[in-house]
C-alpha cells in the first residue's frame, strides 16, 4: 500500500546458526519452530524482512494449498473473471488464462505457510523459472489473484537500500530487491450487509450455501422442483435431518471480524480464525457489543491484575471474561450514560450560574432605584441645611 508502506526488519541469521540452535533445542515446540523458520530460510533465501505482528490482521486463514488451488481459486476465476477481466486488461494490457493462474497459485502456494497460508515471498523471476510462464503472464496472474480476492499483498516489493545490500552480501545473498510478501485466503470475508456500521467498509454479504454462493446449483439445473422435493424419501430426510451444518451466527462472526481487525486486539487472540471465535462472541454481538468494547474489557482486566494478559486458552479465558461481564450494559453505552450525565451536570451548573446572575441583577436595580427614593430625598435636604446652619458664624465671635 502506497500510503502505509510496511519495511519490516531484516533478519541475518545464517543457516548454521539456525542449525546449531535447532541441534541444542530442548522442548518440541521450540523444534517445531526452529525447523519452520529453517525451511522458510532455505526456500526465500539467507535474508530477508520480518513483518511486525499486525501486518496479517483480518486476513483468513485457508484450508490447505490444494484446495485453495484447485477449488477456491478455480472456481473464482470461472464465475468472476467476466467481471475483471476489463480492469484487468486496463492495468496491465491483457488478460490470463486459468491455466496460468493455476500454475502460478500452485507456486505461491507451496512457499506459503502450510497452517496459515501467509508468507508467500516469491519474487516474479522465481515464479517465471518454476512455472516456464513470462515474466508479464505472470504478473497478469498475480494481479488477476489480488482482484479476484483470493490473495492479499502483505508487503509490496521494492529495491533494497546500500546498506540492506551490503548486510546481504555478508550473508551470502545476492538479490538487489525485496520480493512481494503475499498472503493466500478465501474470496468472501464474512459480514452482514444489513448491518452498516460509520466508519467501516461495507464487504462482501454472508455466503448462504458455503463460500462459492454464486454457483449454480446441479439440482436446480438438470431436475424440476417437483423432482427435487420428492427426490428422497420422508425416513431419508428425517434421519439427514440432524446431521447438517451447525447454523452460523452471524452477529458474532462479524463482531469477531471486527474486532480482529482492530489494532488494539491482542496478539495471542489473532492466530484463531473468525469461526472459532463466533460462537464465544455470539451473546456479546447481541447485546449492541463492538470490537472497541471488547478490548475496553481486556485492558480494564489487565489493569486490575496489573500485568499483560497471555491467556494459555484464550477462547475459554474470554468466556469466562464475558461471563463475569453485565453484557446488557457495554462500555461504549457507559462511556455515552458518563458523557450525558456530565453535560446535564455542566447545563445545570451554567443554568443555576445563569439565575444567581440574573437575581443579582435585578438586587442591584432595585438598590439603585432606592437611591432616588423619598425617603433619600428627605435625608439629602435635612443634611444640607444642618450644613448650612453649621456653617454660619455666630455674632459676637471672632475667629
């Protein structure tokens, strides 16, 4: 993104370094991690950028390299690339084909993180030499994943400065740029149309029959209705009954997008993905909670027990939080109770600061208008003709 570049921080640890830690390494997670990062060395080469911890928030995880290859973006492509195919051409002069779209998802794909889909960093020119495509056909591709939103470019790449050169060079790496780091998700996140919050993009609406809603179905084609509703029999239906798909609450999936799409949320809640946080959200979402609130409650927890909170289980740690929680009253709502209260309290403080002025006022004209008065006037003339009598002098006395 042009307006918020990402530069990351260049790692230069060496491949024997990383071995040697992994040879002293004591726990089977700390293996696991030093052999992710070794094999994500070998394949994006001896340096290369480490994004901050944010840099993926709100980004779906996916399903596994193969389906996201053969099902999401195949079927994608098929009902979408009508639509952009003319955006397509107007930025980059041509359009692709699926077959190379799939050629070039499939090698993004096998650099990606195998868990999450993230950290795709292939530059076009490995691409090109894996896929035997152009350098052009494979940037189409590439453009044609990002409109049909099934990729996401994290970091876009750039060449890399003097110094960024010389530390590769003392590591052994050669390359004079930083490759695009890509992230691999499915189309459609999750929201609710119906519901437009101020300040937030309005996205795709909630797929009702799985992801690929735009699908013809097979049924709908090839048989009747009449042919469709009868196609099995009432004992059949009856015992399917119970084995569908578990109903999707749709107020706490898009509470949970929103707020993992906050950067106030926690590290330790973004690994989970929307759908596993729904069902624990979906109380909250219903009492008028938002993604605000919910960290709101995280740092009051926080402060009560004054350290950071790094729950082991953080699903369960969150129901519990929300359980001990008046949900019927979110902090947004107390923060909007607080702020009328305060300005009824400021309106009548400047209303009892109006009236006193206003009886001072009229005090004061009344004092005044008691002056002319005449029972002054009587005063006035008593005490001028005593000063006139006292200051005659009296005969026979000399001064």
């Amino acid at each position: 993104m042009p307006h918020t570049p990402r530069r990351g921080v260049a790692r230069t640890v060496t491949e024997r370094t990383l071995a040697r830690r992994l040879t002293r390494a004591r726990s089977r997670q700390e293996q696991i991690a030093l052999t992710g990062i070794l094999v994500d060395r070998r394949t994006s080469g001896p340096i290369h950028l480490e994004l901050e911890e944010d840099a993926y928030a709100g980004i779906a995880c996916w399903l596994g390299s193969d389906h996201w290859t053969e099902v999401v973006v195949k079927a994608v492509f098929t009902s979408r690339y009508p639509q952009i195919r003319p955006l397509l051409v107007a930025a980059t002069g041509g359009g692709v084909s699926l077959k190379a779209v799939l050629a070039v998802a499939q090698a993004m794909a096998a650099a990606a993180s195998f868990q999450t889909g993230r950290g795709s960093r292939l530059a076009v020119d490995t691409i090109a030499a894996r896929t035997g495509l152009g350098r052009r056909t494979v940037q189409r591709a590439r453009s044609a994943l990002l409109m049909l939103r099934v990729a996401t470019e994290i970091l876009p790449g750039r060449i890399r400065t003097r110094a960024e050169r010389l530390a590769s060079w003392a590591v052994g790496d050669r390359s004079r740029g930083w490759a695009s780091v890509w992230a691999l998700h499915p189309p459609h996140p999750v929201d609710n149309v119906g519901n437009v919050i101020a300040g937030q993009h309005q996205m795709a609406p909630h797929p009702t029959l799985g992801i690929f809603w735009s699908l013809i179905s097979c049924k709908r084609v090839l048989f009747t209705g009449k042919a469709v509703e009868n196609a099995a029999a009432s004992r059949r239906l009856a015992m399917t009954k119970g084995r569908g798909r578990p109903q999707v609450d749709r107020g706490g999936q898009l509470l949970a997008a929103q707020w993992l799409r906050d950067r106030r949320t926690p590290a330790w809640a973004r690994p989970l993905s929307v759908g596993q946080w729904a069902p624990v959200l979906a109380e909250a979402a219903g009492r008028g909670f938002t993604g605000a609130d919910l960290n709101t409650l995280l740092d009051e927890e926080a402060r009560r027990l004054g350290r950071e909170l790094t729950p082991e289980h953080p699903i369960r740690f969150l129901r519990w939080l929300l359980g001990k929680t008046d949900l019927d009253f979110p902090p947004h709502v107390l923060d909007a109770i607080a702020r009328d209260q305060e300005a009824s309290a400021r309106a009548a403080a400047a209303e009892h600061t109006r009236v006193m002025l206003e009886q001072g006022q009229r005090k004061r004209a009344v004092a005044l208008a008691d002056l002319d008065g005449p029972g002054r006037a009587a005063a006035r003339a008593a005490a001028r003709a005593v000063g006139d009598r006292c200051g005659q002098t009296r005969p026979g006395r000399t001064s």
